[in-house]
C-alpha cells in the first residue's frame, strides 16, 4: 500500500491504530536491507533490528527470519549469509497475523510512511 505496508485483504481487519504499528513491519525490512547494503552479513546481525522494530511497536512476534532463499533453511544467529538471504516476518497487530519477506540481495526494500513511525 501507498503507506509501505503490504497488500493484503487482512488489512481491513485492523482498527487504525493497529495498522500504525503494523508499519513496523515494511521498517523492519528495510532496516535489514540497510544493514544488507552496508556489508552486514551476520545472520543475527541483520534479523536483530527488525525484531526491535517490532517489538518497539508493540506487535506480536511469531516470527523474523533470515534463510536460504532457495532451500528455505533457516540461519542462525551465528551464520554468515552470503550474497542473498531471505528475510522473512510474521507478525500480530491485535488479532490479525501479517505476513511480510524480502530477498536481501535481489528485492528492493519496501518505501516506508515515516508518519507511522512508532
């Protein structure tokens, strides 16, 4: 959407101010796509913000991930990650699950509304 948030169909289930924090989620990405571009290739270096950024906007996490793009296995904290990476997120803004990803490397990063901003 034109607020960096994905589309989807779930987005009509959030009330407005959970939508706000739901921008947390193209701010994630694009915080990894950052680290990405700057030569950060630490697994958990790179998935460490995203999760922060998440958690600072009150989401629930079920899950940010870094992974082999093709084979989807997951790194760990400690792994390098070479010239691509998936980086995925799902998260809970109240009762509705959203779902995001990027191919570190390959995808641009999504254009973020600063407004929603925390």
């Amino acid at each position: 959407d034109s607020d960096g948030l994905a589309t989807s169909s779930r987005n009509s289930y959030m009330k407005a101010h959970e939508r706000k924090r739901a921008l947390a989620i193209p701010r994630a990405l694009a915080a990894a796509a950052q680290g990405f571009r700057a030569g950060e290739r630490r697994a958990g270096a790179l998935r460490k913000p995203g999760e922060e950024a998440l958690e600072l906007a009150g989401l629930r996490i079920d899950y940010v991930t870094l992974a082999d793009p093709e084979e989807l296995v997951p790194f760990s904290d400690r792994d390098t990650v070479s010239d691509r990476a998936l980086f995925a997120i799902a998260a809970f803004a109240g009762s509705t699950r959203l779902i995001d990803n990027l191919v570190l490397g390959e995808d641009a990063p999504p254009s973020v509304d600063q407004e929603g901003a925390g």
